[in-house]
C-alpha cells in the first residue's frame, strides 16, 4: 500500500466523523430514520467542509447490508465495495470531465435499469456545476421523476451556478465552514496518531490559515510534518506559509512613523529576497493594521476581538502616534494594492510604490515622533515646520502646509473628478489660494466660477475629499479676481514653437509661410 | 548527485528529500515563484529522483535518470499550454494516462507548467483525479500566480513557495556560470533580484547598460518635450521592447527611491546614482509615482494582440500629461 495524504487517510467514514457538519448529519440521518429520504440532494458549502465525503458516507448508509442505518457499517461487503469504488450501482461521477449533454444521456439511460449488486443506485455527481447549461436541461426530468431505486447526490463549491431548475428539484444542504476549535481538535487527534508532538501556537497557526477547511488544515499539516524535524514549532509552520511574523510589520510600522524610507524599502527587499508571497504579505500587512485600527478603538477591550494580549501594548502605541485618520489611509492603500498585485507580476515594484504613497502623506503633518502620545497629528502652519530627524529622506527640510497641499493637488483632483465632474471642472478654472492648514482659499476669474463653486453643494464636494485625503477638517472659502502669481496652465507653458511642431505632427502637415504666398 | 544543480533552498530540497526517504510523497505538489526562479529544475530534479533506480537517489548516472535528463522518460510527462491556456482536451488525455499502471516506473509523474493558465473547465475537470489520483500518479504544478488557480485545486496540493536565492546562492550560481568577475556578478545581482533565469538573461553586462541608457534617453525625450509620436514609433520599432520598458521603469523606481537609498546602494537597479541623476532634475517624485502605473499598464496591454504602437503612443501622451500636471504643480510654488 503506497502512502496516501492524510485528508485521505483521514477521510470521515461514520456521519459520526463527519466533524463540524451537525445540522447536516442531523438532517441526513433522521431522514434515513424514518425512512423518508429524498430522491435527490444537493451538497454546497466551501472546499474542504466535507460534501464529497458525507455523500459516500450516505452512499453507504443507503446501502449497507445491515440494513439501512443511521450509520454504515463500513464492514459488510456492501460497504466496503462502495468504500473502494468497486460496486457498479454506487457512480462518482465528475461533473467537471464529462460535463456535456452526450454524458447526461447516457446516465438518463442507464438510470432506469434496477440496481445489481446493492438496494440502491446511487449516483454522486461531483462539481455539478461544471455541466454545460444543455447537460443540465437534460437532467431535469430524470432528476424530477427518478425511477424508484435511484439516489442522486449533487456536490458543488459554487451552487450559485446551477440553474434554479435544478436547485428546485433537490434538497439542498448547506456545509458551513468548520470552526476554528473543530478543525484544531482534529489536527491533535491526527498528530497523536501519527506519533508526532506540536506545539499549541503551531496548532494555532494552522487551524487560523485553514479558514474552515479541513482538508486545507490537513494537507497544511502534512507539509510541516514532512518540514519539521522532531516537535513541530510555530516557526516550522511560518516557514512552510511562506509568511513573516508580526515582527516584520511593527518594524515596517515603526519605518513609517520614523519616515525612514529607506528602512522601509529594506525590509521589502528583505521579503523579496526571502522569496515570500507577496499577496499574502498583503493580506497579512491588511490584518496588522485592521489590528492598530482596532487596538486604537477599543483600548483595553481589543482582546476580546482577538489581538494577543503581549501585542496589545506595542500595538497601542503605535496606534496612537498614527492616528486613526491615517491608519485608515493606510488601509485604503493596501486595499488597493491587493487587488492589483493579483494580477501583476512584480509584485514588489507595486509594494514599492505603494510605501510611498504612505510616505507621500506623512510630508504633510508634522512626522510624529515615535514616543509622542497626541492621538491626532496637527497640520502645521507655515513657516513653523521643522522635520525633524529623517535620515536619508530626500523630504526637503522646508515644508510648508501649502506645499503639501499643491503637491496632493492632482490626487485631489482626481478624487473630486469622482464625486462630481461639475465641480471638477470648476476647479481646472479656479487657483489655489492661501493654505494654512485648516483653510482653503480658492481664487476665480469669473464671476460665475465664484458662484457656482459658493454653493454648498460644491464646496462639500471639495471639503470631503479634503477630508479623506487630510485626515482632518478644512474649510474651503471662495475669492474673486486673478492672483498676482498664477499658475501656468500647461497650454500656455508650451512655446508656440512647440506648440507647431506638435500641430505638424499630429496633422502630419507642412509649414506654409502665408507671407510668401502673397 | 542531482539535488546538488539546485542553488539555495535548503529547506525545499530537503523537505522533498525527506519526503522521498520516509516513502511519504504527497500526490499532488504545486510549486510556485516568479518566472526564471527554477522551478521547473525542480520539478525535473524531484520526478527524476523519485524514479530513479539507485535507491531514489537522483543518481544522474542510471538508466532511469539519464532518460528524464533527456526527456524522453516515458513516466514523466510534461503539459505545457496549448497556446496560452491548458485546454480540458489536454487534462483529459492526461487523465487518461493517469489511470494506467506507469510503464516501467514506481511512479508516473505529471509535470504540469504554468498551471495558472488551466481554463476553470480544464482546472476543474482536474479536480477529481488531484484529490485521489491512481496509485503511482503523481502531479507537480507550477506557477507563476497563486491567486489565478483555482482556490479548490490549491487545497489538493502542497504548496511550495520557490523563493529567490539570497546572496550567498546567487553568488555560487552565477560563479557556476563561469567566466565571470566578482563586480559583473555583483552588478548582475542587483538587476536579478534573486531569479537565477533573469540573471542568465543578464549577463551582458554592456548590453544592460545599454538598456538602462535607452530608457533614460527615452524618459529625458518625453520631458523635453519631443514629438510624442515619433519617440512612440521608434520604441516601436526595437526588438526588445519589453527590456526597454522594464528599463524604464526600474529607472523610475530608481528615481522615487534615489534620495532614500543614499547608504544602501543595493537596492538601486541603475549602476550608481549617475545615469538616473541625470534625470532627476526633470522627473519629479509625483511624476514618477503617476508614471510608473501607466508604465505597467502599459506592460499588461501589451500582452494581448492590440497594435504595439498605439499603444505606446497612448501610454506616452499620458506620461506626457503625467509629468506636466506634476510639474506645473511644482512651479506654482
């Protein structure tokens, strides 16, 4: 016998086994009790919740020679057959293979012929939601009307996929995710019975990257049993996910608040070379600052909401020298990068990029040193800011808050452009004024310019976003009549020279000189 | 010895060694890493070890090892896409080899690269034999992103991150190469970040320079200003396309990160600050962070079958528009 994985090996035999699905056992065995079982059922719930193997288990119960039980046997010849995928009557069918309409047929047949070796004809298709749509159309009937001795039992991850014909036609039940205690309790009984010893934090750690899958938490095992030498450790574990331990984002935190880019940049590397997944040191760096978020909001409480007691304090520091304001800036950037980094391959460029757009914002506000307490941080009036200690920052040393603000000017913009293009647009026309850091003053030629952007309505266009982006509330006041220094718009920044040249091109023309025609 | 042609990764290698000499081989491996990282050495190392006739080994000498060296060992199997997918038809075929006893073999190895190119019907006609193969199947997948397979196919496997080689092994790899010096080396490490396939690509020096220069010509034209559409069809027109753009953006990336890096030069693409310094003057920090986007986006685009110089000409009027926003922002102070 060659070895096999433990989700194998491990595979319930007894609804008994079949650990963390009670509402579904409960279900599937009074039924049998009673001997009012439906013709048809279909199984849904995540991978690994258990679906193929409760069908197997009722496969067997159907058909077990001790006469149908609220159990199988799993010793009769009957058991054992279907145990094995010996006896012809008990069909595992894969959905996702012979998923077209010829197959469907077939089955339909075949269907109707009575059962050989055992009562029942049990048909269990699995990933039926792979059937084409005319496979499924051809289905229905048989599934509607079986003939008496046959047993149909769909199994799916994505049952939003199947038609509601077929939805309809069957009992459906639902697999919940495994919980978290379960799935540990599970992964001891294994670890005993291979005669190896675990530690409770690695234990832990496996059962939180399952998500509620079994078979996730158990082929997860079999690799760090296969990695660990002797007693498995958390480390082993962290080793084979691939991912960082905590430590690695308190630093990158501590980067952050000291606005050391280049420590920040660094530690990426460090990830990089390490060859970690970058997806998953998002995910992970999401969670770290989920954590701040909640530290910071619930104080003593947070352990309740599952942040480790001997992280609390740290975290609550550097909660509290962030802000809330900018942990969620943080958060949004993050959420962001996740979504692009799926489909990128360098994956590092992206987190590169995304640190700066961190570090881009921490120019504005006075850089919070790491031990100072206030909650919030102050945009600092011109003239009065300092920055202080940033080693190997290239942050000019003079940074006043309206250069800030012409910095983020674009990325205003654009969020503006978002909520309302009307009041985008009546911005291009309008120039930036004073900034002292709680107020705006926007300048406009026109009179209507000043009139519309007076609304209320389009000044809080502009004051939310400034909000969002700032952290904090600004207000925005109107004046009327051209500044002295105005910003160049980009057209007129072009030389005229420059601008023909670029006319030709586009044109694909050639300069006549209108005087010589004359 | 053929684990020895695997630089680094100890731990990997000795986790599947281990695996081997327990006579506890998972049936289903995934291994995953960025393209040119090596794992399909691996894989090869792996399938030819478990087949190997001198005790499971990876002799390299018996008649088992050299067939799989030359691929012709009728048990290992490769599956590439057919095209740029893995096609059902193909995993049926391969389902059909499954089920059959491995002809000479203990096992019969399926080696499965770019496996997150499997169409969802190819990946989840795969499902079945992955969960319970036949005695004597065994299925290594690669590939380059996770997150494109199938969370379902993941939970079948073992997963195996092949990471980049750190310092030490890239040194011994690149030494390996032979004919040459310890700064070449160096040099070549910086632009590999780690990936023994990108390096080999690399070793020319002159001609990375070469690179590197063309993107920062390229970068300067679009700030003065030159004609957009011509600076787009001459780009066009070069062969390697793709290394011009990977060029500009790492000098970029350079750019943004230059004032940082001042005492850590190594994490710099560009040979020293001279060839992005030039630029520094004319791309400012906001500039390169829009510009960098537009760059990848850019990338993206152009692996469907779109005309190549539009879509340059396009990526270029916006990193045009790009640096003017962010330079006329910075001359309104």
């Amino acid at each position: 016998m060659t070895y096999q994985a433990l989700y194998r090996q491990w595979r319930p035999q007894t609804f008994a086994e079949l650990v963390g699905q009670e509402h579904v056992t409960k279900t599937l065995q009074n039924a049998l009790r009673q001997g009012k079982l439906a013709h048809a059922y279909l199984f849904c719930g995540s991978r690994g919740t258990g679906k193929t193997s409760a069908a197997k288990i009722l496969a067997k119960a159907v058909n077990c020679e001790q006469g149908e039980s609220v159990e199988p046997c799993n010793q009769c010849a009957a058991c054992q057959g279907i145990q094995a995928g010996r006896v012809m009557d008990v069909l595992e069918i894969d959905a996702a293979s012979t998923r077209g309409i010829d197959e469907i047929r077939d089955l339909r047949e075949k269907a109707r012929y009575a059962p050989v070796e055992v009562r029942k004809k049990v048909y269990i298709i699995d990933e039926v939601h792979m059937l084409t749509a005319e496979a499924f159309n051809a289905l229905l009937k048989t599934l509607e009307e079986p003939p008496n001795q046959v047993l149909f039992i769909l199994a799916t991850t994505e049952p939003h996929k199947l038609p509601a014909t077929i939805t309809s036609r069957c009992q459906r039940l639902d697999f919940r995710l495994i919980d978290f205690d379960v799935i540990k309790k599970r992964l001891a009984e294994v670890i005993a019975a291979v005669g190896r010893a675990c530690e409770e934090d690695a234990l832990n750690l496996i059962a939180e990257e399952a998500a509620g899958s079994l078979r996730d938490a158990l082929s997860l095992l079999e690799q760090v049993l296969a990695y660990a030498q002797g007693t498995v450790s958390s480390e082993d574990v962290l080793a084979v996910l691939g991912t960082v331990g905590r430590d690695v984002f308190y630093e990158l935190t501590a980067a952050i608040l000291n606005r050391d880019l280049a420590k920040a940049l660094l530690l990426l590397q460090d990830v990089a070379v390490s060859g970690k997944d970058f997806q998953h040191f998002t995910q992970q760096a999401i969670l770290y600052f989920r954590d701040l978020m909640v530290v910071l909001a619930c104080g003593e409480r947070a352990e309740r909401l599952g942040i480790a007691a001997d992280w609390a304090p740290k975290l609550y520091q550097q909660a509290q020298a962030l802000g809330l304001g900018e942990i969620g800036r943080i958060l949004s950037i993050l959420h962001e990068l996740l979504s692009e980094i799926r489909w990128s391959n360098r994956p590092r460029l992206l987190w590169e990029l995304a640190v700066f757009k961190i570090f881009a914002f921490e120019d504005l506000a006075e850089p919070p040193t790491y031990t100072q307490t206030a909650a919030t941080t102050e945009i600092v009036p011109e003239k009065q800011v300092d920055v202080p200690q940033a080693p190997e920052v290239a942050v000019p040393q003079q940074i006043t808050a309206r250069e800030q603000l012409v910095r983020q000017w674009p990325r205003i913009l654009d969020e503006v452009k978002k909520e309302s293009i009307k009041c985008h647009a009546l911005l291009l026309s309008g120039e930036l004024g004073n900034f002292d850091g709680k107020n705006l003053e926007i300048c406009f030629e026109g009179q209507f310019h000043y009139d519309m952007m007076e609304g209320e309505q389009n000044k809080k266009y502009l004051e939310n976003v400034l909000e969002r982006i700032f952290g904090k509330k600004i207000r925005v006041c109107c004046s009327l009549g051209s500044k002295p220094e105005k910003v160049k718009n980009v057209e007129q920044e072009n030389n005229p020279e420059e601008l023909i040249q670029t006319a030709l091109e586009i044109f694909r023309g050639q300069l006549i000189d209108e005087s010589e025609k004359e | 010895m053929l684990w020895k042609t695997i630089y680094g990764r100890k731990e990997l290698v000795r986790t599947l060694q281990e695996a081997i000499h327990a006579d506890k081989v998972a049936h289903a491996y995934l291994f995953y890493g960025p393209e040119g990282i090596g794992k399909k050495t691996i894989a090869q190392v792996f399938a030819t070890a478990l087949n190997c006739l001198d005790g499971q080994k990876g002799c390299g000498v018996c008649l088992s090892c050299r067939r799989a060296a030359a691929q012709i060992h009728p048990d290992i199997h490769y599956i590439e896409p057919d095209g740029k997918t893995i096609k059902i038809d193909q995993v049926r075929r391969l389902k059909k080899y499954a089920y059959l006893k491995p002809r000479e073999s203990r096992y019969q190895i399926f080696i499965l690269q770019q496996a997150d190119t499997l169409t969802t019907e190819a990946a989840n006609s795969l499902l079945k034999v992955l969960e319970e193969p036949p005695v004597g199947s065994i299925f290594l997948l690669l590939a380059e992103n996770l997150s494109a397979l199938l969370p379902t196919i993941r939970s079948r496997c073992q997963e195996f991150a092949v990471s980049r080689l750190d310092r030490e092994s890239m040194a011994e790899f690149l030494r390996a190469q032979g004919r040459m010096t310890g700064e070449q080396i160096a040099e070549i490490m910086v632009w590999a970040e780690g990936i023994p396939g990108k390096a080999l690509e690399l070793t020319d020096s002159q001609a990375r320079q070469q690179l590197y220069q063309e993107a920062v010509a390229y970068l300067k034209a679009l700030a003065a200003g030159k004609g957009v559409s011509s600076l787009a069809a001459k780009l066009a027109e070069t062969e390697d396309l793709t290394a011009v753009l990977d060029a500009m953006i790492l000098a970029l990336r350079d750019l943004l990160i230059l004032p940082a890096a001042g005492k850590h030069p190594e994490v710099l693409a560009g040979k020293g600050s001279l060839l992005c310094g030039q630029l520094t003057e004319k791309w400012h920090r906001s500039a390169c962070l829009a510009a960098i986007p537009v760059l990848l986006k850019l990338q993206r685009d152009l692996q469907s079958p779109i005309n190549v110089r539009l879509a340059l000409e396009n990526a270029f009027w916006d990193l045009k528009e790009v640096y003017n926003r962010a330079n006329s922002c910075g001359n309104s102070l």
